[in-house]
C-alpha cells in the first residue's frame, strides 16, 4: 500500500482532493497543480467555487491569480462545491478554517471536512491536516474517525499533521 502510493506520488498520478479554497487551500492547490499533480478543489460556497473558475483571486496573495487562471485552463485544478461520494482520491488535503472563539478553537468546519471524505475512505489513502488544530486533535477526533471506519493509522491509512506555517503575500 505504501509503496503504491509512493509510486503514483513520484509518477504525480496520485488524485488529490483540497478540502478548503480559502486563504491556504486555493494558493496550495494552485501551487501542487503547478507542480504537475491534477487537484479537485473543493468548497462548500458554491459563489466562492465559481468566482475561482472564472479565475478570479479571492485571496490578496500576489502572483496568485495568473497562476490560478493557468491552472484552471490548464484543466489541472478542478473546483467544485459538491463531491462526488464514488469518486475517489489518494490524497485528501484539508485546509479549513479552525477560527478561536472564546478562548477555543472552533472546529466544526474541520468536523464537515471529516465527515465528508470519511465516506470516501476505504483504506489506501494519505489524510493530511493543514487547518490550525489544538493538541490533542489529531488523537481525540481525527484518529478515533478512522477506527470508527476500521482504518488504523499507518497500517491501511496514512494521516499527516502539517500545520499552516504561511506568510499571506509570500506563499507562492
């Protein structure tokens, strides 16, 4: 399993799904379509997924909208605001906002996003994590979906913490 994934990765054959098309998610995407990979995009602002096709940068990161309109003609990203439950990927990708209110981290958008590719994972996947998380997280809610679907991390699942560590105006 690892090494298949490993494979298609190095081939960049590898389907990667971006949950997230904000501040991170689109200038992440458009970065990895530039690197060769073909990207789903996915948001569930259905204004924010068209302004995007039409190319538009709803982002204030310089470079960003020649990029993204390439890319988007290019046929390499694809945006949507509804995924496709039999369609799947090998890399998930999430990147949604987790904002502080109270003092706590809200995370009912990264709760959406899990639940959403949890219908999609059957067990060779690579699940990576972008959103700004509390410690405790990745064990306390994104391990225990997993073994809710029998998907034990590192044996048939591979998951991935990679904190945003961006500075808007210089990420791409």
């Amino acid at each position: 399993m690892e090494n298949l994934l490993l494979e298609k990765i190095r081939k960049k054959t590898a389907r990667i799904c971006i949950l997230g098309m904000g501040r991170v998610g689109l200038p992440l995407a458009t970065v990895i379509c530039s690197r060769g990979y073909r990207v789903t995009g996915y948001d569930t602002s259905a204004e924010r997924v068209n302004s995007i096709i039409e190319g538009k940068n709803l982002n204030s990161e310089p470079k960003l909208e020649m990029l993204l309109s390439k890319v988007i003609n290019s046929g390499m990203l694809d945006v949507t605001s509804k995924l496709d439950d039999t369609q799947k990927y090998e890399i998930y990708i999430v990147a949604v906002p987790t904002p502080i209110q109270n003092g706590k981290a809200n995370l009912n958008h990264l709760k959406t996003a899990l639940k959403t590719i949890g219908t999609m994972l059957d067990g060779r996947e690579l699940v990576v994590v972008e959103s700004t998380i509390p410690p405790g997280t990745s064990r306390n809610l994104i391990a225990r979906m997993l073994r809710e679907k029998e998907l034990v991390i590192g044996q048939n699942i591979f998951y991935a913490y990679a904190s945003e560590r961006i500075l808007p105006g210089m990420m791409i």
